[in-house]
C-alpha cells in the first residue's frame, strides 16, 4: 500500500490533490478538522467535501478529524503508517489576512506550529516521503509594489528591460516588507519546510502561489476572484473593483495545473526547493480584461462600480516566475489560460447559478409579486386564504410548489447561512409565521397584513380544504407514536380526508437511493399535499430538495405536526395575538429553545433596525448555492 497523505482535505486545493491521487491508485489518508467552519462561519464549512470525498472515493479515502496543531495525534498517524507514507501534501491552513489579525494566536499556530508537527513526524516515520508544502506568493510581502510599473490601457505592467519581465522569480528578498500576519505565519512554515530538508535531508518542496483558482472554488467577495467574478457575471450581480484602476493584474493557475506540479514533484522529488507557482506570463490578467472575457463567454454585461480605495497589501502586479520548476520538471506545462479557467468555471457552474440569477432578478422586481425582502430573506406577503389559493391550485393541477412558515428563527437562520439563505429564497412561497416577521413586513414595506400565517393553523385549514375537494396529504417525518396522534386526530376532526401515507423521520441523512424511494413511495401513494415535520432548517431543506421531484406542493410546517397530535400545547390566543407564542413554547421546551429565542429575537430585532434605518443593505441574491445535498430524512 502506498499512502498519500493529505492535510486540509476537504479543502479547495486538497480534496481535488485527494481525488487526483486517489485516482491514481493511492490510498490517500485526508486529515482535516473543519476549521475553515471556525474561521468563517458554517457558510464556509467544508464538512460537504469530505463527505463527497468518502462517497466518491470510497475505500481509497480514508478520513481522519484531526487538529494538525495536535502534535501527538499527527505522530500517532503517521506512526500508523510509517514508511507506506510516500507523499504528504500540506494544504491545511488559516487562509486569511483579515482573520490572521483577529486571532494571531491561531493563525500562527495553525500555519505555523501545524507544519513543525507535520515536518517532525514525517522526519520521524516517514523520512522518505514526497513533503509538499503550499506556500504562498505573500511571502514576498508586498514588495512586488515597488517594483518598476507603468500603467498601460487595461493594465499594469512592469518596466520589459526588469529582470522580472518574465515574471517574479524566487529570489525576490523576503525582508524588509509588509506581510501582514497570515503573510509571516505561512513565512515561518515555508523556512521549515525547506530546513527539514537542507538540515534534515528531507524531500520538501514549497510551492508559493497566488490566485489558485477552479470550478470547484466557491468564490466570495474576498477570495477566489475569478470564481466570484464569472458568479456576479452570469447572476447579473453588482461587483465592485477595488483601487489601482482596476488594472491590477494576477496570475491565475487551474488547480488541475497546480496537483499536475504536484504530481510531478512527487514522481521525482528534490530536496529543500521553494518555486513561485501561478499561471505566469501564459495565465494572467487584469480584473478590467478580466471582466470583458467574462463578459464575452456569458454574453452578459457585468455590472461593475469602482472603489479608489485599493485593499490593504494588494499586489498591483504579480506574475510569477515558473521557470525554475519547469527546469526542474521539464515535462509540466500549463494546460489553462485565463480564458480556459474561465471557460470551466461557467461550464460547470453556470446552471447553478443561472437559477440564482432568477432571485437576483426577482430582488430587484419584488414589488410585482407578494415576495418582500426582510434581513435578505424573500418572504411573501400574504394571508391565509391567498396562500390555501395557491397550495390548492398546485395540488389539484399536480404541480410542485415549496412552502415554509418562516418564524423569527427561520429567518435568522437564513440569514446566518448563505446557503440556506438560497434555498430559502428559492422557495416557492414563504409565509410569515409568527408576530414578528409580519411586523417586519408591515413596518419595512408597508404591507399592512392584518394577521400571520403559521404553519399549524395553515395545516389545519389546509386539511379542511383538502377533505371537502378530496386531495389526499402525505405526512412526512417526527417520531412513529407523534405520527400516529396526528393520523387519528385529523381523521376525527376532518372524517372526510384522505391520509393516502405517512413516513416517520428516520434522524438521519438518506443515501441518494434512499432519497429516491421516500420520493417513488410519496408519488406512488397518489398524495397531492405533502406535509413535513422535521424541525426548522431540515424541513426547508427538505422542501428545496425535494421541490423538483415531487408532483405536490410541499409544506414545511414546523412545530404542526406536535401541536395537532396533542404533543405541544398551542398558546393561549391572547399569548399568540401579542407576538409571545415563543414566551409560551420556551416555558414548555425551555433547555432546548433558550438559545432560538434569547439569542436569535435579540439578533433579529437588532437587524431589523440595521435595514429599517437603510444602515446594512440585505441582498437576497447574495446567497450561495448549495454545493451538495443534505439528504435529510
Ligand atoms: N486558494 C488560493 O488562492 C491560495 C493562494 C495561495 C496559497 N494558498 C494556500 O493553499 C492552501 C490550500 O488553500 P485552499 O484554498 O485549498 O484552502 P481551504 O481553506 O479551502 O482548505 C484548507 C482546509 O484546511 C482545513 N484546516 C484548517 N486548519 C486546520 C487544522 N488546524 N487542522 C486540520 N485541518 C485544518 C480547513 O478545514 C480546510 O478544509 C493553503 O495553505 C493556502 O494558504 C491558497
């Protein structure tokens, strides 16, 4: 057995090293802790990748939850393996200048202390493996700025008599320059990894780059500018450059270019090295020739602001240097251009956010439909008897419709997780439950609703309806014995109405073939409603998810399917009419509601005021795809 070993793998960089090598035929050991959820919020987390990573590559993969700052742990693993190590690939890190000056403990101990304890325990169990540590070209601070530019047409350049015409080579002094703190703890690291191999003999290459980019970047605001830049292109989303005219220019390397280098270095691996690594004089660009390129392979026109005020440190120009490395490895070339990389991230996203543009577009015109922006989160403004029209239509003509009752922690959990706020937003219908969110309707947009529209009651006039037309209802989710309440106590409130199945949650996520069975039996049954009860996200979830399969309208309804089984007692109506339903269910479920409702009302009220007084804007179209399925059942 011959093992690759991966650090940061469920990251951008490591998880394709991990399907590249897996597919090679290595075992690839991938160690990765999640931090990135730490750094930056769940929206960031990379738990999705992992998973695709143990489904996809099955057992070639095998995962390990460890923190590389854990020095025993990493010595434990490696002592595991021992010499079947063959090749390490450092990639986990704190990625950010901004987050480096938050918590510089942090930052230095994982970009730092992290590499010490991977280099001793390869030193000590696996001496003869490949060591690839991924640097970065903010080693070089920002010295690159002083460098001899002029400002051409639609970029920057550098003086062509400059040594580094070609590009910026790895002699460029590390002193004496502005690295901010992520730029000295990768520093540190990168010295290391080159002195195991000087002192220690070590096979260690560091490999500094600069934008790595790819489809499967999920590119923001603030990293992955390519990604981000074909993203606001294709969903007609405002993006705005900052400083140097918008000339500043990057070279950008495909990441499939960057783990071929990657490859190479380890069929053949040197000692001690240190290249520059970027897509060079072959793959750069400025972000104004940036932007028309997009603009020509969408065939869109991106609408762009600029700001004079350039971002702390930029580069105004980097073009590396690869020569050295293809010296070294004269059989790697570059296959991606900026066009090409261009040309891959809209081919294999472009459907995913083409749907995203819908709810750009639908920002923008939400005053022609009952959809209302409130913190981000498109709720429409309707009463009960609008919604029952729409629900009853779509059943009878077996359509589907997604529909959620969003309350105060519905929303904020939207507004937290700019995935979830997409699936939201994707919804067909998002009623306002609870007091609060209509205030919020009533008092951001004037919508003058009289009363909300919450799941329970929703469900219950819904079952009227549907046992006086005879459209049958599925029930999906809670536990077995809730289920059965409900089953008995609707059919003796409403005799007349057709329970044509019902499905109790299984707590857990579903493989893709069972997804695909909960939705045959679904269909199978003949039901024309489908009710979900599993709780506030994963039933909304569970709409989105199964919106496109699913012939009936699909209501997530929340705490519905307890209240009318007789498990959770409705409020008093005086309770309910003031906006305290939640002071009722947090004196019945107070352990596990403090937090929705001493944290989140707070939160919520506090954003309100944020979009009220036009402080924050709250776009709905900056939400986030979701990558992969959650598959709740
Ligand atoms: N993406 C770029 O444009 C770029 C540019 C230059 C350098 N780099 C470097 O390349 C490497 C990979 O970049 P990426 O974009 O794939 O990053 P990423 O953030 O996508 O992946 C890093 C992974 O490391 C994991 N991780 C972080 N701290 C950890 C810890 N203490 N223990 C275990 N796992 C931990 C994270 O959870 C994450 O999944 C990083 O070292 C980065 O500094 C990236």
């Amino acid at each position: 057995m011959s093992v690759v070993l991966i650090t940061g793998a469920a990251g951008l960089i490591g998880s394709e090293a991990a399907t590249h090598f897996a597919q090679l035929g290595y075992t690839v050991v991938g160690v990765d802790n999640d931090m990135r959820k730490q750094f930056f919020g769940d929206e960031a987390s990379t738990a999705w990748n992992r998973e695709t990573l143990e489904r996809t590559l099955g057992a070639s993969y095998r995962h390990r939850n460890l923190d590389i700052r854990d020095t025993q742990a990493i010595d434990k693993l490696f002592a595991e393996y021992g010499a079947a190590i063959t090749v390490v690939i450092h990639t986990a890190a704190q990625p950010s200048h901004d987050w480096a000056a938050l918590d510089p403990f942090t930052d230095f101990t994982v970009n730092a202390n992290g590499t010490m304890s991977l280099l001793e325990a390869t030193r000590k169990h696996a001496p003869k493996a490949a060591f690839i540590y991924t640097s970065t070209n903010k080693v070089y601070g920002d010295t690159p700025n002083r460098l001899p530019l002029h400002e051409e047409k639609t970029r920057w350049e550098i003086d062509p008599s400059h040594k580094y015409a070609g590009g910026i080579a790895e002699d460029m002094s590390v002193d004496h320059t502005l690295h901010s703190l992520f730029g000295c703890s990768k520093l540190a690291a990168d010295v290391m990894v080159q002195e195991y191999g000087r002192y220690f003999g070590l096979q260690t290459g560091c490999f500094r780059g600069g934008c790595l980019t790819g489809p499967n970047h999920s590119g923001t605001k603030l990293h992955g500018f390519l990604a981000y830049l074909m993203k606001c292109t294709v969903t007609h989303t405002p993006y705005t450059v900052f400083g140097y005219g918008g000339k500043q220019v990057r070279d950008n390397i495909h990441s499939a270019d960057l783990i071929a280098a990657f490859e190479a270095f380890c069929r053949a691996p040197r000692v001690g090295e240190v290249y520059n690594m970027g897509g060079g004089r072959f793959s750069n660009c400025s972000m104004i020739e940036a932007i028309d390129i997009c603009e020509e392979l969408t065939g869109d026109e991106l609408e762009w602001t600029y700001s004079e005020t350039n971002r702390i440190g930029d580069h105004i120009w980097w073009v590396s240097d690869t020569s050295r490395f293809e010296e070294h490895y004269p059989e790697w070339h570059l296959e991606y251009d900026v066009p090409a990389i261009l040309k891959d991230i809209l081919d294999r996203n472009r459907d995913r956010w083409h749907s995203a543009g819908v709810v750009d577009r639908l920002s923008s015109c939400v005053m022609a439909s009952t959809k209302r922006n409130v913190l981000g989160i498109l709720v429409d403004a309707v009463d009960y008897e609008s919604a029952i029209d729409r629900i009853v239509e779509a059943a009878e003509a077996g359509k589907s419709l997604t529909v959620s009752a969003l309350a105060v922690h519905g929303v904020m959990t939207g507004v937290a997780d700019a995935s979830h706020r997409y699936r939201l937003n994707h919804l067909d219908l998002v009623v306002p439950d609870g007091q609060p969110v209509r205030y919020a309707l009533n008092w951001l947009h004037g919508t003058r609703l009289k009363d909300r529209v919450t799941g329970p009651i929703l469900m219950s006039k819904l079952c009227k309806v549907a046992a006086a037309r005879g459209i049958p209802i599925f029930l999906y989710g809670s536990r077995p014995e809730v289920l059965e309440a409900l089953r008995s106590r609707l059919c003796a409130r409403f005799p007349e109405l057709i329970i044509a199945g019902s499905e109790p949650s299984k707590f857990r996520r579903l493989s893709p073939e069972e997804k695909a069975a909960t939705a045959e039996r679904i269909r199978n049954s003949g039901a024309r409603i489908t009710f979900v009860g599993l709780g506030c996200p994963r039933q909304e979830v569970w709409a989105y998810e199964y919106g496109g399969i699913l012939p009936t309208p699909i209501l997530a309804v929340g705490a519905a399917f307890d209240m009318h089984a007789g498990f959770l007692p409705f409020a008093p109506m005086l309770m309910q009419d003031a906006g305290l339903e939640w002071l009722h269910r947090l004196w019945q479920e107070p352990r596990r509601l403090w937090r929705r409702y001493l944290y989140l009302n707070p939160l919520f009220v506090g954003h309100l005021a944020l979009q009220l007084m036009r402080l924050r804007r709250y776009d709905p179209g900056d939400a986030t795809a979701p990558v992969q399925e959650l598959s709740y059942g």
